[in-house]
C-alpha cells in the first residue's frame, strides 16, 4: 500500500471542506494510506474534539481514522529527535543582524521526517513555508527580504542540505488531492460534475487556507483537459 | 532595563500613548510594525504587544463601546493593566509582565462580555489577525499560531480569507503537482 503523509494544514482544508469523505473513498480506491503523525492526531482529533467549535471537524478526522483510510504513525525517541534537529537546522536556514528568524514548527518538521521515515510517495501540505523552505529556499529568502524590508541571509550549506534530503519527495496541496478525486468521479456525489464543480472546490480549498492563489486555479481550468 | 524588556517597555509604552489619545489607526499600523519585530526576534512578549495594540485598535473603532457611559472607566482599568505591565518591564520582571497582559485579557474580556454579541472574543480575534500578520511575514502557520497564542484552523480559515496567497504564486503550478501525484501513485 502507498502513502501519503498529511500534515496538519492538508488535514484541516480537507476536513472543512465538503470534500473530506470523497478524498477517502478516492484513498480506498486507489489502495492509498493516508499517514499523520500522532502530533497531528492531538492537534487535529484529540483536543478539537472536546471543543464544541471544532467537534465536527474533529469527527469526520476521527471517522477516516476509524474507516482506515488515516493511519496514526507513533514517532520513537530516535525519530524525536531528528525532527528536533531538523527543525533547528530549518531555523537556522535565513538570518537578519538580528539573528536566524525562526519560521518552521515542530509539527511540521515533524511531517517532514514522517515522510521520510514511512517512505510516503508524497507529503501532502498546504502550508506555504515549509514547502518553500524544501523546494525553493531562495524565493522565501527574497520573500522575507521584501516582507521585512531589511537584507535576510541565506546559510547556504544548511538550505542545500534541506534541499537535498527532501529532493525527491514530492510534496502536493490539498488542492492537487481533489483534482485527482474529481478526474476519478469521487466528488460527483457530493458537487455534481463539470468544470464548475472542479472550480468550486479547488476556491473552497483556497479559502479553507490551502496556499494557492485564484491565478494557479484559473490557469489551471483554462487548460485544455 | 535590560535589552528585552527595555525593547518591550518602548513598545508597550507607545501603544498606552496611542491608545489614551485615541489613535486608532496608529495602534493598529504599531501592531503591524511591532509583530514583523516579534517574527524576526521570535519573541512571544512582543507579539503579545502587538495583539493588545491591534485589541485597543478594535476598540476604539466600534463606536457602541467608546460612546457608551462605561467606556471612560473601561478605558481607565485597561490603561491600568497596562500601567502594570510597564513598570514590571521598568523591573525586568518578565513573569510580572505576563500577568499583568493576562489581567488585561481579564479586563478585556470582562467588556467583550458586555458588550459583544459574538462568540468569539475581541482577544481571540485579535491573536487570530496578528497571527495571520506572522504568517505574512514569513512564519509557518504552526510557528505563527503559536507566537501569536492563535487557534491554528482559526488561522488557516482566516489566512484563506486574505490575499496572502494571491501575492505568493507557487513556483510549481496544480498541473505540475497533479502529474507528480499521478506519477508517485501509479507509477
């Protein structure tokens, strides 16, 4: 069986979306995994549920859990500490005169090394900073340059060692997910069919957070299919 | 004072300044100034700054609360609460410090009871906007949530909301992505 590590971010668009039990089915189909670490199990099932707020979010988590399409990957001591170690070393990847500006969480550095570990095909992420930080380290420098206004460093052994690692893992958004649900008809229960509905749900996941801009939709349904 | 608290002082000090002169707008531009500071220093008190500034900004522009008979004593018990804060900054005692910003989420809270017909909270709403603001700035959603003291799905709803994403076009665009997904799965 394949699998796909989700980190939170993917987790959380998915399931607020009306899209979260089509995803599954296309996992059951597909005979993929869905993998989260036990991290991403507290943050996004354990402690949402107690919260009256976020409980339906929690549940339907919860519910692909106990379908089988999630499964919760435990984290050992050794592993425990590569992400800590990952996580100071993508912290110390740019620098001001103030000192290294610290961007990354554990939780996603935790994902990271999940995928790695659980030798995942892909890793799915939403969020836009570590996937910069993965996949084009330089673009982020030039980013934190522009968005702090002062001139931001790279270390540049510490971002190729990064780079390198992840090199061949293939990272994708919640966004990508869908489309593959929908060429496949897995969303055609629940939105219908037609380029509308693929429209529909690639916004829903922009505005759910998926870090996508309307530009990439709009190329992407004006392509020829 | 030292370094820290004398930064964090500096900047509590002017966010008491604009506040007791109504300066909406500026609090909420120092709100902006002072978490693009938290991010670089990676500092949870100045962010903490930053939210009260952008809380007191919100305040101040929803005019049911500010024309309302309690609001002068209101504004005198936040003022307190950040009074106290300040001279527990001028000691360098940083615990002091976050309990005096935890009597002034009390206080605050105390008000939005009062007044709000809302279920999220003034202080929830404002950890959310300046989280949202560290992400912009760089951090990742976790980093940013939690410097912030924001809920992390309140946060990536919100980012959603904004324009944050318009302006940072992936290099890799659905099409690439889609093909490598196809790829690694069937291949």
């Amino acid at each position: 069986m394949k699998s796909i590590v989700f980190d939170s971010s993917t987790l959380i668009s998915l399931s607020s979306s009306c899209l979260f039990n089509a995803v599954g089915e296309l996992f059951k189909a597909s005979g993929l995994e869905a993998v989260i670490s036990s991290g991403v199990e507290a943050e996004s099932v354990l402690t949402p549920i107690n919260i009256k707020r976020l409980e339906l979010n929690a549940m339907r988590i919860r519910h692909g859990i106990e379908s089988g399409w999630i499964r919760i990957a435990g984290l050992d001591e050794s592993v425990n500490s590569e992400v800590t170690e990952l996580a100071g070393k993508a912290n110390s990847c740019f620098f001001t005169s103030l000192g290294n500006i610290t961007l990354l969480h554990r939780g996603e550095a935790e994902a990271l090394v999940l995928a790695e570990k659980t030798g995942a095909v892909v890793l799915a992420m939403d969020e836009r900073t570590t996937r910069m930080i993965v996949e084009e380290p330089e673009r982020l420098r030039k980013l934190l340059e522009k968005r702090h206004e002062c001139r931001v460093q790279k270390n540049q052994a510490v971002s190729e060692e990064i780079s390198k690692r992840f090199r061949g893992l293939k990272i994708v958004r919640s966004s990508e997910i869908a489309v593959l649900a929908f060429e496949k008809g897995f969303l055609s229960k629940e939105i219908g069919e037609g380029e509308k509905a693929l429209e529909a749900a690639l916004y829903s996941l922009k505005y759910q957070g998926c870090a996508i801009s309307s530009e990439e939709i709009e190329e992407f349904l004006g392509m020829p299919k | 004072m030292e370094k820290q608290a004398y930064e964090l002082h500096r900047e509590l000090e002017k966010t008491l300044k604009f506040f007791s002169k109504n300066e909406a707008m500026r609090l909420r531009e120092h709100s902006n100034a002072i978490m693009r500071h938290a991010v670089l220093l990676n500092s949870r008190h100045m962010a903490q700054i930053s939210v009260v500034s952008y809380v007191l900004h919100k305040l101040l522009t929803k005019e049911h609360i500010v024309r309302h008979e309690r609001w002068k004593r209101n504004k005198v018990s936040l003022s307190d609460a950040i009074q106290s804060a300040l001279v527990a900054l001028e000691r360098n005692e940083l615990g002091e410090f976050e309990q005096s910003m935890d009597s002034f989420a009390q206080r605050l809270k105390k008000i939005d009871n009062f007044f709000s017909r809302f279920m999220q909270g003034l202080m929830e709403k404002a950890r959310v906007k300046c989280a949202s603001d560290a992400y912009f700035f760089g951090m990742s959603l976790s980093s940013a949530a939690e410097l912030a003291g924001a809920d992390r799905k309140k946060l990536q709803e919100f980012v959603g909301a904004t324009g944050v994403h318009d302006k940072e076009r992936s290099m890799k665009g659905i099409a690439e992505r889609l093909k490598e997904l196809k790829a690694a799965i069937e291949g």
